[in-house]
C-alpha cells in the first residue's frame, strides 16, 4: 500500500504534528510513503524567518531524503501564491505546485507514487497535484481553520474547496470546523489530535539547561507567533517575580521584545520532540496563552494532551474548543489568567486522584485510538473501490 501526504511542515521539523503521527502508524502497517511540505519559493531566500529553512533546502537539492519506507521531498515552486499583487491570482494558485523545479509531479511518478491507495492532504497548496493522482482514497485533512490565518490570499481558500469537493473523506480536527463542514457535506469525519502516551509518562532526566533554572517553572511549548499573547506572558511574568517561566518555541522577536528584562523568563528556544517530555516532567504548571480569535477558536492543541501525558496541572484561555474537549484544564479569560496561575501554584501538590484524571484522560485520547478511525475510514473507501 502506498500514500501520499501532502503537508505544510518538514518531515524533519521539530514540531510534530497530527500527520507525522499517522505516517509514523501508516509505516508501521507496512505502509511505503512520500511526504511532500509545503514548496520552497524565491520568496524564502529573502524572508527574514527561516524556520525549517535548511531541511528543505537539502531535500531539495539532494532530491527525495529517504527515511526507511517514507521519502520525504520538499518542491521549489517559482510562482508561490502569496497576498502580494500579481501572486494573489487564482492561476498562480493553480499552476504553482505544477511548475515546481523540478516537476514534483514526476517525481511521484519515478517513485511509483503517481497512483498511491492513499493521498493526505492537508495543505490546499497541493490540490493541483492531488488531482492529477490517480488515487484509491482520497483524504483532506482540516487541521484548523486555515481561512482564519492572516496572509492567506482567497485563491488558497478556493483551492481548499476544490478539495473538499473531491475527498472520498474529510478528517476535521476540531469539532467547530466538523459542524461547519458537515452543514455542505456528508462525509466529514470527527478526528482530533491525540498524544503519544507512553513518551510523556515517563521518569526521564531532568534536561542540563532547565537544572540552573529556580522553581517553581512554568512551561510553555510550542510556537510563539501572533496568536502567542506575549504580553500576557510579562504580565504574568511580572506578577509572579519568584516564579520562572520557561518557552519552548522557534525564536521570535516579537515575543523577545515583550519579555526584555524579566530575568525570570527563559526562551530555550526549539528543542527535538524527543527532548520535550524532560522538560515537562520537571517543570511544575503546562501553559497556553493565546490570543482569542477566530483562528485561535478552532484550534484543538496538541500540547494540552501532552501537558496531561506529563501529570502537569494545566492553565489555559477559555476558548470554545478547548471547551469542547472538556479535559481537566483549568480554563479562564484573560484578565484572570495571571490570578489562576497563582493560586495553581499556591496549591502545588495536586492530589493523586488530580494527577490519575489528567493521566486517564491522555491514556484516552492517543493516536492509537486516532489512527483506528483514520484505517476504518480509509477501508471503508478502499474495500468500496475494489468491489
């Protein structure tokens, strides 16, 4: 069996995200697999932000990086829709990923994966190419509410909808974009994000650069762009001068601005996936701090699970997904955050039957029993096409 996701991040990058879970499951089901991200451009070179930079440019010119049974490939298009004149237009937008250099499209076909059982796609970018595979099953996957991000120009909107038209099945993660979607179409499926259980339950060293750090800690990780409230962060940070507040995140100025000269703020920048549940298993409270807005409304984070996964008592703004999921988080507006987060930490010391609900509920919510939806549904579509 063969697949094709069709992604926005790296297959190397140091976040992971839902598809990187459910190819690490396809490969373990003897699945073979090539991950395209989202295509390099002209444009990068001259971007002040770089982040993943370096891993695509080598998958690029070293052609397909193979990992065992995924190849992983990263495109140079040289029309990149972006909301700038003359790249905003619905033809750049469709002919952008087929004027790739070289043609990513024959490069599947090299490959043998121009007629995969199974195209992911969870970057509009890519309808264009999805269109062309020959595919058994076709799969969009709504990781959030992409019309909700600034910068995104309406023909990256449209293409979105092309897709949607064409899936075999559409995976929302969050509920809120499930019962939108599920008002125009009949085969959208409720899949949410999950964790990887057994890699945040664990006694692990503490890491050497959070040892010279004071408790007690509180972590945040994750990205830290617009939607990260920075300013809520020094507030905070400010409030509570005896408490260290530790961020895990690709570097960002903004952020770095907002915090300058709060000694008890410490920006580690971006550690590997496999390094992070150190840092939760000696840290003391988990964080999100977002700003609230209609992007940030259909969210569904991944790091609450793994908050949860790590035992950590997690603070949170109220936002109707996170609502919605109804885990053992201690949710608040904004001009509470700060107050909630003392009184969390006043009370360090949860009970053990605090500590078993966030475990059980983690324990619940894997990508193991994700993955069982995502091969029910791909099945069910494939076992059709065979008949």
């Amino acid at each position: 069996m063969r697949a094709v996701l069709l992604e926005s991040l790296p297959y190397e990058s140091a976040f992971r995200v839902g598809s990187h879970h459910y190819a690490a499951r396809l490969l373990a089901h003897d699945w073979d697999a090539m991950w395209l991200s989202h295509p390099l451009s002209p444009l990068h070179v001259v971007h002040p932000v770089k982040r993943d930079f370096e891993v695509r440019m080598r998958s690029w010119r070293a052609g397909p990086l193979d990992y065992g049974r995924l190849t992983y490939y990263n495109p140079m298009a040289l029309l990149p829709p972006a909301p700038l004149p003359l790249l905003r237009s619905r033809g750049v937008a469709r002919t952008s990923v087929r004027l790739t250099v070289p043609s990513a499209y024959r490069m599947l076909r090299r490959r043998g994966f121009d007629a995969p059982d199974l195209v992911w796609l969870t970057n509009p970018i890519y309808q264009p190419l999805a269109e062309r595979l020959q595919a058994g099953c076709r799969v969009v996957r709504v990781a959030d509410d992409a019309t909700a991000f600034e910068n995104v120009p309406e023909s990256l909107r449209e293409l979105e909808e092309a897709a949607l038209a064409a899936a075999d099945v559409i995976f929302a993660v969050a509920s809120s974009v499930r019962d939108r979607l599920a008002q125009r179409f009949a085969n959208v499926v409720h899949l949410p994000n999950g964790v990887e259980f057994e890699r945040f339950d664990v006694d692990v060293a503490e890491p050497t650069d959070l040892a010279s750090i004071p408790g007690p800690r509180v972590l945040y990780v994750g990205a830290m762009e617009y939607w990260f409230d920075a300013a809520l962060l020094a507030e905070c940070a400010r409030e509570l001068p005896d408490v260290s507040f530790v961020l895990l995140g690709p570097e960002s100025a903004r952020v770095t601005k907002a915090v300058e000269g709060l000694g008890n703020v410490h920006l580690l920048g971006s550690r590997p996936y496999a390094g992070v549940p150190g840092y939760m298993r000696h840290c003391d409270v988990g964080i999100v701090p977002f700003v609230r807005s209609t992007m940030v409304d259909a969210i569904h984070p991944i790091k609450v699970y793994e908050y949860l996964a790590a035992g950590l008592p997690v603070v949170a703004i109220r936002w109707p997904e996170l609502e919605a999921m109804k885990a053992p988080v201690d949710l608040c507006e904004r001009y509470e955050f700060c107050e909630r987060l003392r009184r969390l930490l006043d009370g360090l010391g949860s009970s053990s039957g605090e500590i078993e609900s966030r475990l059980e509920y983690a324990r619940e919510n894997s990508w193991d029993a994700r993955f069982e939806i995502v091969l029910r549904e791909v099945g069910r579509v494939l076992d059709g096409a065979s008949r």
